[in-house]
C-alpha cells in the first residue's frame, strides 16, 4: 500500500466537498423539517458569492483552507458556504461545537460522510449495517485498542521498528514518507493482520490493500458499484482478502492456536445475542482498522518528524528524553517507559494541531437545532444541513492556543495545559482525534507506535533535512506534499 494509494482515498473524512456532492439529495429531501418559523432564531451568516456557484471560484483560486479563515474572521463561528447549490455550515471553536460531537445519532448522523466505504470495507460491517449492530463492531473495536491489549503491541512493534531500521545504511539519504509508509504496514502486518500475513503473504496482502483503495476515485462516490477496472479489481481484492483472512481464521480454530493479535481480537468477538463473527466481517474490521489508521499514523509521524528537525532546541529536549528513560538502561522499551516520554509525546499532540489529517470533521443534521456562536448570536440550522467542524481554524483560535502558527509542544505541559480551552470548553478544545461518541478509538495505538518510530529515530540516528520543509498535499489530503529527503548517519 503504497502513500498516494493511501492519499487518495485512505481518510473518507479528508474528502471534504466531493462527499458534500453526494450528501446533496438528502440535504434537499429532508429540508422539510425546519423548526416552526416563529420560534426561530436567523439561519447563520452566509459567505458571498456568485449567483449558483456561490463560494467555488474563491475555493479554486485561493484554496478552501484560506475561505474557510476569511469567512470566520468576517461572519463569525458560526457561518454557512454554499457552492453549486449546496450548503454546509461551519461551527467553529469549542463553544459551538457542543452539539455536533455530543447529540445523539437520532440528532446527529455520520452515515452519510462514510457510507462510501462500503464496498472497501465490504458488506456486513462499518455504515452499511443498521445502528445497534454498528455499535456492537465499534465495542469490538473499543475491546481490541484498549490499554491493556495494547501492552501486548509494543514489544512486536519495537522488533520491526529495530529490524527495519537495523537494515538502513551507515549513512544515506531517504524519502521519510515512503519509508514510514513502509515500517507502518509492517507493523499493521504484525499487530494487526497476523503473523501468518506477516511471514508468508506480506507482498500479496499489501498489493491487495492497495487494490482495494485504488477503487476509491471520484466516480464511486456517485455509482460505487459501476463495473469500471478499478472497481472489478477492488472486488476482486475484497473477494481474495476475505478468502485469505477466512482461512487463517479456520485454521487458527482447527489448531486450537491463539495469538496475540488484532485479527484474534475480532474473530473471537461475539454479538450481544452470542453470535460469533463471520470472515467477511472480520476483513472488513480489519480493513476499517487499516483505513483509519495508517494514512493518518503516518502523515503524524513525519510532521512530527520534520518539526523537530526545523526546531533544534525542541530536537535537543526531545534526545534528552530519550536518554533519560532509555540509554545505558540496556534501552528497553516497554508500554510504561512509552508512557513516560512526555515530551515526545507533546511534540506529536502539537504537530497534529498544526497538521492535522484532515482539514474538517463532517456530519448531517438530522433535526434542526439551534447554535450560540461565540460572539452571542444564536443562528437556527436547519434539518438536512451539511455540518463542519474545520480542525484547520479550531486549531490555529488565538483565544484557545498562544501564538498560535508556533511549534510549542509545551503549551500542552502541566501550567499551561492550553488545550483545555478554558472554563467551559470541555473535551472540544483539541480534537485532533475528533471527540464525543466517534473519537478516535485508536488514539492510544496511535502514539504508541508514532512514539515507538520516533523514540529509535532519536537515539540511532543524526538527521538532516535535505528538501525545503514541505506544504500539505492538496485541498483534500493533508500530507506533506513531494518527497521529505532526510539524510541520516548512525550515531553509535
Ligand atoms: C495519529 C493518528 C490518528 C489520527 C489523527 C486519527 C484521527 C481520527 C479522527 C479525527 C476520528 C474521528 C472521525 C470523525 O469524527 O468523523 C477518528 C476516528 C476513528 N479512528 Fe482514528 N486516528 C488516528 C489513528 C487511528 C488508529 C491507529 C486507529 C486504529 C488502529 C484508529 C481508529 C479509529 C476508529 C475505529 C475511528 C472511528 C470511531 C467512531 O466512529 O466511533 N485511528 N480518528
């Protein structure tokens, strides 16, 4: 699997306004449920713009990130863009977004933004299945990333961290990117697909994942099922994976052998009604897994990276860590020493505000409600409305973080802790893992496999910086644009 296979398609959220497309005949279907007119505050402030295209030449000539600033700054936090005769409403910052992360799915839904994952992830599971079975996968996957299973990962993890990085020269030049990508799908293959993949089918699964999320192109998102080449071969490769996936399952069973992996996780799941989980449901878990967290594990893993090598003094703290919980103590890392690399972990938390993996977190209201922007205006939205919370602007608020373009990894230490937001803010100050009842449930995962990367990085190696530090990708995808050239030298 390789990056731009991943780019593409890997976060559906990142496909911010095509996925708007395809939201557009349920917005005007359901318009018909407004709030009686008298007991309605205004609709939100809308951006200018030309008559039916709306806000699209702005999007096109100065980006949507730089739209999405302006109109803030000029409307407000609360303020609707419409483009082709659609409409999305932002609420931006902590203060409006109380509703959109915490209401209920009766209120609130996500289905729309995701349902073009099913025929990536397959029938059976994810946003093709009705609520209460969605809920009972999710509990699988709360299970499979708790703490204590995730114990189990690291020393796995640090053996491919080692091995991968044991084969690196003495000195050289490399695309980070590519070989995050790379050590990533190593990891998952171990953690997460099994060792039966790992050893025997490494090449074969990772060309079929990569099959699979080449089916994701713009045409999908409106015929999903349409029988182009890419979308023959991405059933084909769900077909195989599931074949393969059954069949390590059956044999696992057959042996009576268990191991200690995501996949063991997910087959010995069962429904509240006892059921056990069948092989196409356990593909597309693990497919679902994938999704969410490799393309996102990786982009945080090389910002973080680049931010240290621009920042020398942060870089010199960060070895300083690493020296203090792990040289000369026969550097044994485990899930409590991990736990311990607070810096480290600081410095990721504050790449991941200035580079977070996707620009905005979108849902669809299924009921009207009413929202109090910060500046004290209350704006009634109305049912069908497309909404987005734009982790680019939450993420940059100058009230909620201090200098906010600066690379501070000390602004989340204990003092001054600024993503708590201040009284009232709640969870909803950082969400650069999303919050409320979908927050990421790999968060924990998440760091401990970045912190894994990074921890070898910094006591193994000097590096260098070789290409000018990078932009994001493009409108959609919030990856480092080219190539990241980093010379390395072994340091021992
Ligand atoms: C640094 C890496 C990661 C970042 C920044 C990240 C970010 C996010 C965000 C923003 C959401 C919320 C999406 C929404 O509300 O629409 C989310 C959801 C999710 N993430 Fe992550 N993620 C990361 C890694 C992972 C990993 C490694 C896994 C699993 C192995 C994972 C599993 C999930 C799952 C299952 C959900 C869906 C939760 C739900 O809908 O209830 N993520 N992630």
């Amino acid at each position: 699997m390789d990056g731009t296979g991943i780019t593409n398609a890997l976060f559906v959220v990142a496909l911010v306004f095509i996925v708007t497309v395809a939201a557009a005949a349920k917005v005007a279907r359901s318009r018909t449920d407004l709030p009686p007119k008298t007991a309605a505050p205004p609709p939100p402030p809308e951006a200018k713009g030309a008559p039916l295209v709306g806000v699209f030449p702005a999007v096109l000539s100065r980006g949507l990130q730089a739209v999405i600033r302006e109109q803030h700054r000029e409307l407000g936090s609360v303020f609707t863009l419409r483009s082709l005769g659609l409409a999305v409403t932002f609420l931006v910052g902590p203060e409006s977004s109380g509703h959109f992360f915490h209401a209920p799915e009766s209120e609130i839904a996500i289905d729309d933004v995701y349902k073009v994952t099913v025929p990536i992830f397959g029938r059976g599971v994810g946003y093709d299945v009705d609520l209460d079975t969605r809920n009972e996968q999710h509990r699988f996957f709360a299970k499979t990333l708790r703490p204590a299973k995730l114990r189990r990962h690291v020393h796995p993890m640090v053996h491919e961290v080692e091995d991968f990085f044991g084969k690196w020269g003495n000195s050289g030049v490399v695309d980070l990117k590519e070989e995050v990508d790379h050590l990533l799908m190593l990891i998952a293959s171990r953690c997460l697909l099994g060792k039966e993949v790992r050893e025997n089918m490494f090449d074969e699964v990772s060309s079929l994942l990569h099959e699979l999320i080449g089916g994701l192109h713009l045409v999908s998102m409106f015929f999903p099922y349409l029988p182009t080449p890419a979308h023959r071969r991405r059933d084909r490769a769900r077909a195989r994976l599931e074949e393969i996936f059954s069949e390590i399952a059956g044999a696992r069973r057959g042996s009576g052998r268990v191991e200690d992996d995501m996949l063991q996780e997910l087959m010995d799941s069962r429904y509240g009604d006892g059921r056990a989980t069948t092989g196409a449901e356990v593909t597309g878990m693990l497919v679902a897994l994938l999704f969410a967290g490799q393309h996102t594990s990786s982009t945080v893993t090389v910002w973080t990276a680049l931010r240290l090598l621009t920042h020398p003094t942060h870089l010199h703290t960060a070895m300083a860590e690493q020296e203090e919980w792990l040289v000369g103590k026969e550097e044994q890392i485990d899930y409590d020493v991990l736990q311990q690399m607070g810096f480290l972990h600081r410095c990721i938390k504050e790449a991941m505000r200035l580079h977070p993996v996707t620009q905005m977190i979108l849902r669809r209201a299924r009921r009207g409600f009413a929202v109090r922007a910060k500046e004290g205006g209350e704006y009634s939205v109305p049912a069908g409305r497309l909404l987005a919370s734009p982790l680019v602007v939450n993420n940059l608020l100058p009230y909620v973080y201090k200098d906010p373009h600066v690379f501070d990894p000390d602004r989340f230490a204990a003092g001054r802790a600024e993503d708590k937001g201040g009284a009232g803010a709640g969870d909803l100050a950082y969400v650069a893992f999303g919050a409320g009842k979908h927050a990421c449930m790999g968060e924990g995962y998440a760091y401990q496999q970045i912190k894994v990367i990074l921890s070898h990085l910094l006591r193994k190696f000097e590096l260098k910086l070789e290409s000018p530090f990078p932009e994001p990708e493009n409108m959609l995808s919030m990856r480092p644009r080219g190539e990241v050239m980093v010379s390395y030298r072994r340091s021992e």
